[in-house]
C-alpha cells in the first residue's frame, strides 16, 4: 500500500520540469542593496586575415555559427580563371543583383597573368569592381563589421587583404508624411528608419559645404550608427565635445533610439520635463541646426534629437515662422492660453471650491453645488479620477490602430462621462473643467511635455486641495525654481527669459521675420556671445 501511494503521487521521480534558475557568485543580494550585474562582453575579433584563403573561410564561418545560421551566403569563384576567391554576404543585406553584375561578372573576365598576389586586391578593385565605395583591409574586426551592415567582403588567395564593397540593398521604408507633427502649410516628409534616407533628407535641405554629418558607433555590440548633424563653424565647439564625451560613455547591449540615447545622456534623470526635442520632421531638424544646435539621428529610429532646448521650443510649431506675423501671433497667444489652462485650471477650480469660494459667484457656486448633490467622492479626489481617466483614453486611443483608436477615443469620452454623471460617480462641472483641460493639453506640440505637464497638473491638484491658492503658489514656485536650474546641454531651460539674451523668444509675440545669419546667440555659437 505504501508503494502504491509513492508510485501514484511520483514522490521519488525525479523533477523533469524546464526551469531557467538564477544563480547569485556572491550570495543572495540584502533586501536594499542593489543586484550587481556582470555584462558578459562579446570576444572583439582580433588580429588580421590570414594569407590563406581556407583559413579565412573557416574563421568567417566559425564566427557568424554558419552551421545553424544559414544567411550567411559564401560564394566560391576564381579570378581570371586562376585564383580562387570568396564573396561573403549576408542574406536580405546586400543585394544580390549587385554582387552578380558588378563583382562576379568582372572578375571572371579580369586577366591576372603577371599580377603578384600581394597586388591582387588593388588590381581587382581598380580594375574590375563597377562600384561606387570600395575600400581595402587587413582587419578581421572592420571585415565583420562591413558583413552585417549589408556591404559584401571579397577574400583572394594568397593575400591577407579584404576587398569590402558597398552592395546594401535591404529592404526599408519609403518616406511618407509625418503623423505626429502635422502642419498644413509646412513640408510633409517624415524621417524613416533607414539612417542614409535621413542623412538625405537633411542634405536635400542644407546645401552648404560646412554642413557635418558626422557617423559614429552609438555604443554597445549591437553595432548601432548614430550620426551628428551640425553646421561646422556655427556650432558651438564646447557643445559639440560635451556631446561626444557623453557619447563615448554609452555601453549598453539595448536597441538604441533617439528616447533611450537622451536618458543615457542627459544630467536629470528623475525629472519629467524633456531635456532633447524629438521630432520626426526634417525640415525643424535642419531650422535647428541653423541656429547652431545640433540634430542627432540614430540607426532604426524615425526621430531626431534635437539639442540643447528651452521652453520656447517645446510650444513652438514647426510652421510658426510660415504664417504671417499677424496670424503667427494669434496662433502662438491660442496655444498659449491653451497651455496655461491645462496647466493651472483644474488646480485653480479646486482652491476656489474647497477653500476660497468667497471668489466663486453665488451662481457659480449654485450650479457646483447642485452638480455635486449625489455625488459621494471628494471633489478633489473626483478631479484627479477624472484627470486619470482622461489619461487612460488618450493611451487607449493612442496604442489601438488607426480608426479604431479614434473611435475608442470618441465613444469612450462620451459614453463614459455620461455614465459617470448618471451615476452620480462625477459632476458635470468637474467633468466641463476635465475636457477643457484636455483640449488646452493638446495644444501643446511635443508630446514628452503633454506627458510631463499631466505630471504636473495632478502635482497642482494636490496642492490645491491642502493649501488653496497659496498651495498653488508655493507649488508653482518651488517648480519654477527647479526649471530655472536645469540646464539643457549647458543651456538655462529657460532661456531666453533667464539670463535674458539679445535674441529674445517667439513664445508670446511672433516678432517680424528679419534677415540674420546663421545661429541664435542664446546656444552661444562660435563666433558670437550671449
């Protein structure tokens, strides 16, 4: 009986079950300590190509797994008929009619009667190669590299040196309109996430000689590309090194983009408040590097990073300057107010309900108080829960695709207010307050400061509902002090007003549009002073 009831509940089988377990070298971490990772880094391939081509094939082999990964295309043919050769390339990168018509064809018909093996690469690329970009190594790590960018390495017989021909012909996006920042009287091209066709869209623009576009490794084994798009002799040389150092600090294994490169780079990591524009634009990007800014554009991302910033560029549009003065003025006083309302009203309806209703109307306070009859949760826990919920349709609406989101974002604000009115879960004053707040929210341009004033405006609320008026104005200035020290790549966030500068801000008034040079004096361009 006993062995029965050991063989039926499987006491003594041994445990089958896949489990990945987590094994701590140095013991199990304290209940506040940090858990120390160790980065197991990739071995650097060292060293230089061998003379032998059999060697080299089973080294480039070994090191891209060719018995399990099968993109790897190794192709066998022999120059002039005499001497054998490789071209490697990788499946989906480069592209093979290429590699057929501009290598492989010339290179049966290319006579190497009399030629010394040493001189054979620079005799094949100078002689056979149709191609436009061509270059001659000895390294095993720029090899690989040139592999699995897309461009096509030709190992010869008999010498230690790799012919790498540009032959990228992978498949990328074409480019369309911008979704996020759409203008109507301004340019409709959008970065893609191909780095050349971005690189492209910024030339196409800036046709000046001293425009640097300047590619290098964003950090990491992934071997990301970035590239720094700046006027030479306008920018600002501090800026542009203060850049790079960060740069250079970068180490991670992750997918890079333009949002992860700011929080690896950036001085304030615990504050909502953008520190990089980002904008799928070309057209704002190529503005900004006029005026001496720098546009940073990072490998698979369709964005720009844009830097340093203010204020001021965070409310402004991208087709500010295309209207009229009169009209840009109008514009730019609308988005304005539209900020300020969705900033400070639910905060300021808040103080003068709870603690100042002296200021309200009796009519005012008639219709708040009969709005609030049935309703049972604090009014300013109504208005939070309100300011949530509208937070929570906006990111609903936002990840469903296409009309779906839309149609989520309409019958849900309707539905659901509705709802919560006949439930008497919500007012409808608060509700009113709520969807003003919101459509003054999305007049404002950059969607990282919609996010951080959301932040902000539930910060206020808070501080309306504990100390009134005077909450909001110790909140506001306890803020106000905090932006006025954080520095944007060394400049005041809140520049042009403090420290004041020559060329003041658009932020309030579109001042007449004048003929000037290259650079605004608040990022200090070379050649001039604040």
């Amino acid at each position: 009986m006993k062995h029965a009831i050991r063989d039926l509940l499987q006491f003594d089988a041994p445990y089958r079950r896949f489990e990945l377990l987590e094994t701590e070298a140095e013991g199990a971490p304290s209940f506040f300590a940090r858990r120390k990772e160790r980065r197991v880094k990739l071995a650097e391939p060292e060293g230089t190509l061998s003379k032998s081509l059999k060697e080299n094939r089973t080294w480039l082999e070994t090191a891209f797994r060719a018995s399990v990964n099968t993109d790897l295309i190794v192709r066998t043919f022999r120059l002039g008929g005499a001497v054998s050769g490789l071209v490697i390339s990788l499946n989906g990168m480069a592209d093979e009619k290429q590699i057929a018509d501009f290598i492989l064809r010339p290179a049966f018909r290319l006579p190497v009667d009399g030629v010394k093996a040493s001189a054979l690469p620079a005799y094949f690329s100078e002689h056979a190669l149709a191609m436009h970009e061509t270059e001659r190594t000895a390294a095993r790590a720029d090899v690989i590299k040139a592999i699995v960018e897309g461009r096509t390495a030709i190992l010869l017989d008999g010498t230690n040196e790799a012919i790498l021909a540009d032959t990228r012909g992978f498949v990328s996006r074409q480019v369309g309109e911008a979704q996020n920042e759409m203008t109507i009287m301004g340019p409709k091209e959008a970065f893609t996430e191909n780095l050349r066709t971005n690189v492209t869209l910024m030339r196409r623009i800036l046709k000046r000689p001293d425009f640097v576009c300047e590619f290098r490794d964003a950090g990491g084994t992934n071997g990301t590309q970035l590239v720094l798009c700046y006027l030479d002799g306008t920018v600002n040389p501090k800026l542009l090194t203060e850049l790079k150092r960060r740069l250079d600090g970068i180490s991670t294994d992750a997918r890079l983009t333009v949002g992860r490169v700011e929080q690896l780079i950036e001085d304030y990591t615990y504050l909502p408040i953008p520190q990089m524009l980002k904008t799928e634009r070309p057209d704002r990007a190529a503005s900004a590097v006029l005026d001496g800014r720098i546009a940073l554009l990072v490998e698979g991302c369709p964005l720009a990073g844009v830097l340093p910033i203010t204020v001021g560029t965070l409310l402004e549009s991208g087709e500010d300057v295309d209207l009229r003065q009169p009209v840009g003025t109008i514009v730019q006083a609308i988005r304005m107010l539209g900020a300020i309302l969705s900033t400070y009203l639910p905060a300021y309806f808040l103080a003068l309900a709870l603690h100042h209703p002296g200021q309200l109307s009796s009519e005012i306070l008639e219709t708040v108080v009969a709005s609030r009859a049935m309703v049972f949760l604090p009014l300013w826990m109504e208005m939070i829960f309100l300011l949530l919920v509208f937070q929570l349709i906006r990111e609903a609406g936002l990840r469903v695709p296409g009309a779906i989101g839309q149609a989520i974002g309409i019958i849900g604000g309707l539905l659901l207010g509705q709802a919560a009115v006949s439930a008497n879960i919500v007012s409808t004053v608060v509700l009113i307050i709520v969807a003003l707040t919101g459509l003054g929210n999305f007049t404002i341009p950059d969607y990282s400061a919609q996010v951080a004033t959301a932040y902000y405006r539930i910060l206020l609320c808070l501080a309306a509902a504990a100390g009134g008026l005077l909450g909001i104005a110790a909140t506001g200035l306890c803020a106000t002090a905090v932006m006025c020290s954080v520095k944007s790549f060394g400049v005041p966030f809140f520049t042009p007003f403090s420290p004041v500068t020559r060329h003041g801000s658009h932020l309030f008034f579109r001042s007449r549009l004048k003929n000037r040079a290259s650079g605004s004096d608040w990022v200090n361009p070379e050649g001039r002073q604040i």
